[in-house]
C-alpha cells in the first residue's frame, strides 16, 4: 500500500507555517509544490554537467544531451507517447500556453502556404471551422479565436450543461464537414470535470478535422495515455505535475509533426540556412525547439515523470478521489455554493465555489488566515465563470500530499467566512 505521508514529507515547502498555522496547499491546479528529488535534479545539473545541448562536441556537451533527451522519454513514458530515437512526439516548449500558441501559429503559417504541400491539411480559410468549448482555459481559447481572426475560420464551442460539463453528445452537431481544428480541455480548471472526449475526437476525425486536446489538469492527476485517446496534439506543462516552471511538452502525432511547419525560428532548429534561399528545417522535435532549451528544467522534468510513475497514476488518482470526498463537501456549508458536479464521479480534486454576500478575495484572505492556500479569480476561465453567472469563485486543488484533513481544515475555514463578513 502506498506510504502518502511518506511521500508527503518528501515536500520540503510544507514544513513551513503560514501566518502562525502549518501550511495546507490547496492551489496545485495553478502550480504544483516539487518533491526534494526535482530540486535536487535541476541543482545537481548546474553543478556538474551544465551545457548547451546538440551542440558542442566536448564531454559536458554530450552528457547534457543525454540527460535532456532521457527527460524527454520519461515525460514521453508518462504521457504514452513515442520517444524513441527519430519517433520522437514530444516537442519542449516554454509551458502549455507555449505549446497551444505553437500550433496556432504553426497553422497559421500553414494558411500562408508555409511548409509546402503536405502541410496544407493544416491550412484555413475562410469557411473553414474551428471549434473549442465555453469551459476553456484563455491559453486555449485566445490562440485559436485569433487565429481564425488571422485566416477568416469560423469559430465555433461547445456548450455546458448545468454541472459546467462540455456536451459531448453534441459533437455530431457542432463539428461539421467544414471543422478543420478541435480544441478541447481534458479536465476543467475550473471545476474539475473530466470531459467525455470520445464522442468528440471520433467526430473530429470522421470529418477529417485534428483534435487537440488541452491536458495540463489531467496528466498530474490521472492515467494519461495520448495514443489510447487517439488524439492528434496536446499540450501540458512541467509545473502542474511537480516539476520546474518555465516548461512544458507538446504531444504530436509522428506524421504530423513530420508534416506541420516551424513557428518559431533560429539556432538548433534549421539544417541548413542561405541568404539567397529558404532554409531547410530539421526534423521534428528540433524544428520545433528553436533557440536554447531549458535544459536543467527539462531534465528535473524528467524525474518528476519518473517520481510520479514509481508512485503509480492510478495510486495517485485514488489517493486525491478521497480528498475530494472532503473537499465535496463544502456543498453542505450554509450559503456555499460549488461550481460544478457536487458528486465524486468524473471529476478530479479542483473545487471551485462561492460563499454568498462575500467576494472571492475576501474568502481567499480569510483562509490565508488559517495558513490555507487556494485560488481566487476568474482562474484564467472567464466564459465557464459567466455560464455559472459569477465572475470570479474560490477554488481548492488537491495534489499528492494532500490529506482528507487538510480538506476538512478548508471547510472548517469557510463555515466561519459569512459569520466574520455579514453576521
């Protein structure tokens, strides 16, 4: 049986107070803290292989290649994509927005008859469809609303139901013959939901349109396999599954990143460059990775990858399942209100709510009080806020060392948010 205090005490950050309580972080869904082990890595790879990598023929060069591209595979193992040498579907981004904006622009260039004829299945024009949903992140919503600005698409989403679920039985209506891009989250930020994307990317690909799917809620807290869900792109970052920031992965289909132009240029991604010619581009992933990679973040990446498959996605599922038991609830506090599915089907530990009469911020420094940290805002989701007729809300994210205590000390905390502020 899995240790959880064990591995909780691996998480130096928590041993802290926070104004005179001990520390309970309940805000993994915007980062997540990092275990000893990925501090250690990115630490340990300053001290003693720091390099450029795939460049530099002199020993510290090579090793830090190896450690960079051994990264690579175990996040590629995690995630169940391809990793193998001249196989390789992970493209090292900056973070999931990165990634989102990489293929937009990618499309873009595209649309401009960039990469020649076998990349034209990414090319719009106007009459074409893209289509994402209300329950979108702003890193996937705002990249493709403007690129079908830039190419004359029509933008299409999908609506919720009254849970802030995206209506996948609606797919066949939504998507049609014209869609060219599908651009779904896998679990909302917001309110923890699991989208149903079956349904979705099977219509996507009857009509021949490419799915990306947004999932950087759902590889730190599910088993996650992208060729099992057949989707054709997706884009997660380092930070959210207890690794460094300022890193992300892109997932791609082999044949498409093959086919799909660069949308950044520079060093370490051309073969060979003219100035009285176009270049010609690397393979992918480097053609994807202009300029240089941060390459300790990656490899401390790598063991957060590693770290979590040694505790087992499914122990870690579990594990935060009976968190949320707790977290749910909140729904039973006098004026408390959960945005989202109130039952523990389908959803991971993310709980946003309202407290009635009392704005989020209020709410959010009441529990700073109690040494409780959460989330508050409209969470980078403005159009699921307003489907819920709010704003902003106030939400808990449950991580791997959680505890169903530190969820009960939550509530405790917002059944005294309206006596402070209203009584």
């Amino acid at each position: 049986m899995t240790d959880f205090d064990a591995i909780r005490s691996q998480f130096p950050i928590l041993r802290q107070q926070v104004n005179g309580h001990p520390l309970i972080y309940l805000d993994s869904g915007a980062t997540a803290q990092k275990p000893q082990s990925v501090i250690d890595a990115e630490s340990k790879f300053y001290e003693t292989i720091n390099a450029g990598v795939h460049r530099g023929a002199h020993t510290l060069a090579g090793r830090s290649t190896v450690a960079f591209e051994e990264a690579r595979a175990q996040v590629a193992k995690l995630v169940g994509a391809s990793y193998e040498e001249g196989n390789e579907e992970l493209v090292v981004t900056m973070g999931a927005t990165d990634g989102l904006n990489t293929l937009a622009t990618a499309f873009g260039n595209a649309s401009l008859g960039r990469g020649g004829k076998s990349a034209q299945r990414f090319a719009l024009k106007p009459g074409d469809e893209i289509v994402v949903s209300r329950a979108e992140h702003h890193s996937v919503l705002l990249p493709f609303q403007e690129l079908a600005t830039r190419t004359g698409a029509t933008f299409k989403y999908f609506d919720l139901d009254d849970d802030g679920r995206i209506l996948a039985d609606t797919a066949d209506e939504v998507i049609t013959e014209h869609t060219k891009i599908v651009a779904i989250t896998h679990i909302s930020n917001v309110t923890g939901a699991i989208t149903n994307i079956a349904p979705i990317v099977r219509r996507a690909h009857e009509v021949g349109a490419l799915f990306i799917l947004d999932a950087c809620q759902s590889v730190p807290h599910i088993p996650v396999d992208f060729h099992a869900l057949d989707v054709d792109f997706a884009a997660f970052s380092a930070h959210k599954m207890y690794g460094p920031t300022g890193v992300g992965f892109l997932y791609g289909k082999r044949e498409l990143l093959e086919a799909l132009p660069p949308a950044k240029f520079g060093g370490s991604m051309v073969e060979l460059a003219f100035m009285d010619k176009p270049a010609q581009y690397m393979e992918p992933p480097a053609r994807f990775e202009a300029g240089t990679q941060p390459v300790a973040q990656v490899v401390a990446a790598g063991v957060a990858a590693q770290w979590m498959m040694s505790i087992g996605m499914d122990a870690i599922a579990q594990h935060e399942r009976t968190i949320t038991d707790e977290l749910l609830k909140l729904a039973d506090v006098d004026g408390v209100r959960i945005l989202g599915p109130a039952n523990n089907v389908d959803r991971i530990g993310t709980v946003a709510f309202e407290v009635d009469g009392v704005h989020p911020h209020d709410v959010g420094q009441y529990i700073d009080a109690r040494g409780i940290a959460i989330r508050v805002g409209h969470h980078c989701a403005q159009p699921i806020h307003r489907h819920f007729g709010v704003f902003a809300s106030n939400r808990a994210s449950t991580g791997v060392y959680n505890t169903p205590q530190d969820a009960q000390a939550l509530v405790e905390a917002v059944q005294g948010v309206r006596k402070f502020f209203i009584a």
